[in-house]
C-alpha cells in the first residue's frame, strides 16, 4: 500500500537504527516546545494585563493624625494640588465603605473604622498616555501637606512584570534551542543516512538522478518521522499544560490572572508538531543537497 | 533513432586525469567516438580503463582537457543539466551496483523513475525487457539471491532500460566463462546494430580478437586507436530484423563450442531464456 506522501523510495532509509530514534527525540522536544510555548503565551498574557491594569494609576495616602479634623484641612489641600495638575484625568477619595471592603479579607469585619489608625486614600486615575512626574507631585505636597506620600505601584509593579518578562525570555530562549537542537539531531540522521546509504545515492547519482530526487527521499523520510514524534509530543503535552492551567484556576484566579490558553494559542501549539516536522524536512533536504553538490 | 548527425557522442582533447597528486593514470588521451559505433577498450590491470570509462560516464572530472559528451563541453555545463547527459548513457558497472534492498524490478526501473517516467510506463518497459533478458520470473527476487550471471543481466537490463545513445561496460565478460561472454557480446552488438554506441572494456583479448571492432587500448596512461581488425557491421538498414535473425542463427552453433559437460551450468542459468536472450525480434519490440 503506498500511502497519500510516503510514496516509494529507493534508499532503504526505513531500515536505518537511527530512524526509530529520530521520533523520540522529536517526541521530547516537542513536548518541552508545548510547554514552554504554553508557558510564553500565559505570561504574556498576565503582563500584559497587569501593565495596562495598574499603570496609569497612583495613589496618595496621607497618614492619619490624632485629630480628624486637621486630616479633613490635610486632605482638602491635596485635592486642591490634584485638582491643579493637568496630566490627571481623574480622582477618587476612598470612603469608609471601600476601604471596609478592601479590608475584609484580611481584619474581617470592622465596626468602627474611626478607631482604626487607617491613611486616607485617594485613587487617581492618569490621562491615558501622559507620564506623571511621581517625585515632582510628591515634593508639591509636602510643601503643603504633611505627612502625606505618593505610590505608583512601580516599584512592585516593576519587579513583577519584570520577572514575568525574563521568564517569558527564558521560555523563548528555550524554543529557539529546541529548534537548533532538532536541527542538530536531523543533520546528524541525515549525514548518518547519507553515509549509510552513499554507494545507492551515488548509483542514484550515475544513473542521472537529480540531486532534488535524491534530497527528496530523505525530506519526506524526516517529515514522516518528525510528524510522528510530533504528534507524539502534542500528545503527552497539552494534558501537561491542562493540569497545570486547571490547579491554577483552583487558585480563584487571585495572582495568577487568567492561567489559560486562549483560542487562539491552543492553534498555535497545535502547530508546533507540524513546525518541527517542517524544520526536519527543510533541514535534511539542506543537509542531502549540500552533500551532493560536491559530487560532479 | 535520432542520430542523423555526425557530430561524434563524445570527444576527449588532451584528458589527463590523477587521483589527487599523485601521478597521472591518464595523459594527453585524444578520441571521439561516433553515433553507433563499437569500440573495445582494451588495457592491462591497473591501465586506467575503469577511470576511462568513470570519465566518460561523468564520475570524475578531469584533471586537465576537455571532454563532450553529445555535443556539450563537460566543463562549460552547468551542474543540473548534468543528469539529463548521464540518462543518454548506461553504465554496466564491474561489480554490477545493484541495489540489494530493491528487488529485480525495481533495480531495473531506477533510470525511468528517475527520469519521471510514468509508473504505468515503467511497468510496461521493464516487464519487457526483464521477458527479454530471461528474468521475468524472477522481477520480485532481490540480487543477493540471484546467480552472478544473473545480477549480470539485472546490471544490464537497468543500463538500456533508458534507452540509452551509449552504453559502456566495465568488464562485463570479467565473472562469466568465454560461452557466456559470447551471449553477452551478442547482445551488445545487437543493441548497436540498433543504434546505440558501445564501449566494451575487457582484457579478455579472446572475445576481442575474435570479434574484431575499433579498439581503445591504454597503455601507460596513454591511449592509441586502432581499427577493426574485421570490417565491422554495417549501419542499421530496413533489412537489418532479417539479418540479424540469420547472423544470430549462424552464430548460435559457434558460441556453443565446449562439450555438454561445460556448457550445462551455463544452460542452467540461461533457463527459460534461451530463446529470448539472442532473440534479436524482442529486443527490437523493447526498442
């Protein structure tokens, strides 16, 4: 039976020892390139989203005093100054009732918030696209108002992302290794097959095969062993990325916004079998052409 | 056959070929040979027939001169117009060059697949020439399980089954007794009575004596030309199926010499095709 692109070969490259190793080292390589895709695609996803969500916006918090009365002067003066600079769209004291609500989860229920030693809040929303000199408004309220402090979420904000962006980078170094060492391992086969093989090519040669018709066995070879190793890796993958997107949404999605492929990425790890299985036809078809333009 | 022009098949000026740098094996070698024309290239061991005929059949470059096969100049040819020259010549290796994983089919296919020929076509063709050459019930057998003389066949069918306007071989008489070199030199002169050129190496100066025809000889390194010690065939005419038929009926007692004794492992190999192998009607049927 000779299926759809296998097709008949002259070179007896199904019986080499090294193609039977050749899918399980695709095998591996593909599942380490599902995950780390996988992995890529989550991350990007929650930096992206936690950058847009956070940045744009400060808060100021004026530390309370014993006297309510002078946090109420304090807290006026520094609606004055934020009313007066421009780069900032909008401003929100945080009330009793939202600050109870932030609370909860950690004090339980408040009765009386008054007790409470708690900073007044104020939430302020830049315009979108405008940089705020934080230090700068800092300084003008400490002119006017004592005791009073300036946090754009940088800091954490900045470290986080930038972890998520360097693991993100680690992921991405990972898939360019993967694709070198599959390139790697099919110059290897393939130099091995041409060695095995080198008196049939060489016959092949004579007889007036063009150097295509003799590439071509070795392509469709290693497209069939990599589609194979492929699916194998995509196989032991996704239930890999699922578990672990599946614990992570146990978590209430608290820190770990959103721990799952879109759409539009399971197609995207639905392709690397066929990517690696491409990457293995280009690479031997390379590896066969180059060695045979030495011949005359 | 299209060889209407004289313009020699292929051509060496001043070839000189060494392995590396070592000493010359071929020096200033000057020859052309003509459309259908049958040439012996005769030499000791070691005089450089096999690097010859490697030149001729595109193996090797040469180390210095020109060399045109069909009217083109090896070097001046770019490299993948290289095979569509190599498919106009048939290469009856020495040590034959089958291909053991494959079997007889499609050892003898390989030139017609190679060329994109039709898998139908292909059939078609090396059914029949495999008839010819006595080895149809043998088309699934793979060459290690076939008798020398019978790879020997395998060997040749797959050299004409591309049709080709030149076939060389490399000592096809070297394995086989003088009987069955005749069988085989029959063939040979057939094949060129229908227009291809052949090119016979050996050093059997018995099968070339007694045949006559141009011969190449080398000589340390170097090559002289010297003409048929008997006129050799005329060019094909429209009459040539029945003649041949008689040359070949004449020749038939003279190639069967030896007593029975000797001659019976040779019929052994020959089974079942006796009467197609020198049977000159089927081989103008294939061609």
């Amino acid at each position: 039976m000779k299926f759809l692109f296998i097709g008949r070969s002259d070179l007896a490259l199904d019986r080499d020892a090294h193609s039977r190793f050749l899918p399980w080292l695709i095998a591996f390589m593909v599942f380490l390139a599902v995950l780390a895709l996988a992995g890529m695609l989550i991350l990007k996803e929650v930096a992206a989203r936690w950058d847009h969500g956070v940045s744009g916006t400060l808060s100021v918090q004026i530390s309370p005093t014993e006297d309510p009365t002078n946090d109420e002067v304090r807290m006026g003066e520094t609606l004055k100054i934020l009313a007066a600079t421009p780069e900032i769209e909008r401003y929100e004291v945080i009330d009793d009732a939202r600050m109870k609500g932030l609370l909860k989860p950690w004090l339980g229920d408040i009765e009386d918030m008054a007790e409470l030693p708690l900073p007044q809040l104020v939430d302020v929303e830049l315009k979108s696209g405008e940089h705020l000199d934080t230090t700068a408004l800092e300084d003008r309220l400490a002119q006017k108002v004592d005791g009073v402090s300036v946090d754009d979420h940088q800091v954490w904000l900045e470290r986080l992302v930038n972890l998520i962006r360097t693991v993100q980078g680690v992921a991405t170094l990972i898939l360019l290794f993967i694709a070198f060492a599959t390139v790697g391992t099919v110059v290897f086969t393939t130099r091995t097959g041409l060695a095995i093989h080198r008196e049939a090519i060489e016959v092949l040669h004579l007889i007036g095969a063009q150097d295509t018709y003799i590439a071509g066995q070795f392509s469709k070879r290693a497209l069939m062993l990599g589609l194979k190793g492929g699916v194998f890796g995509l196989v032991l993958g996704v239930p890999t990325i699922a578990s672990v997107g599946y614990l992570a949404r146990r978590m209430d999605g608290f820190l770990l916004p959103s721990m799952q492929l879109q759409p539009e990425h399971w197609i995207g790890v639905g392709i690397l079998p066929l990517l690696v299985a491409g990457i293995a036809m280009v690479t031997a078809r390379a590896t066969v052409m180059r060695t045979l333009a030495r011949m005359l | 056959m299209n060889l209407q022009s004289d313009e020699p098949i292929v051509r060496f000026e001043n070839v000189g070929l060494r392995y590396g740098l070592g000493p010359e094996v071929l020096q200033d070698v000057n020859f052309s040979l003509q459309p259908s024309s049958f040439h012996f290239l005769i030499g000791e061991s070691g005089a450089g027939k096999s690097s010859l005929l490697k030149l001729i059949y595109l193996a090797f470059k040469p180390s210095r001169g020109m060399i045109s096969l069909f009217g083109r100049d090896i070097a001046m040819t770019p490299r993948e117009d290289l095979p569509a020259l190599r498919r106009k010549v048939g290469v009856v290796f020495q040590e034959f060059r089958l291909l053991n994983h494959l079997s007889t089919f499609d050892n003898v296919a390989l030139p017609l697949r190679v060329a994109g020929t039709k898998e139908s076509e292909v059939r078609k063709h090396v059914e029949e020439l495999l008839a010819w050459v006595g080895l149809k019930d043998h088309m699934q057998a793979r060459p290690p399980t076939l008798s020398g003389g019978q790879q020997q066949r395998v060997s040749i069918a797959r050299a004409i089954i591309g049709r080709p306007r030149l076939l060389l071989a490399d000592e096809p008489t070297g394995n086989v007794d003088d009987d069955m070199g005749f069988r085989l030199m029959h063939l040979f002169e057939e094949l060129n009575r229908l227009g291809t050129s052949v090119v016979i190496a050996t050093h059997n100066m018995h099968l070339v004596e007694r045949l006559g025809h141009r011969q190449l000889r080398l000589e340390n390194g170097h090559l002289n030309v010297r003409e048929a010690v008997k006129p050799a065939q005329s060019t094909p005419s429209p009459a040539v199926s029945q003649k041949v038929k008689e040359t070949a009926a004449d020749r038939a007692p003279q190639t069967h010499p030896t007593p029975a004794s000797v001659k019976k492992p040779i019929e052994d190999d020959f089974k079942g095709s006796a009467e197609t192998f020198g049977d000159p009607a089927s081989l103008e049927n294939f061609l």
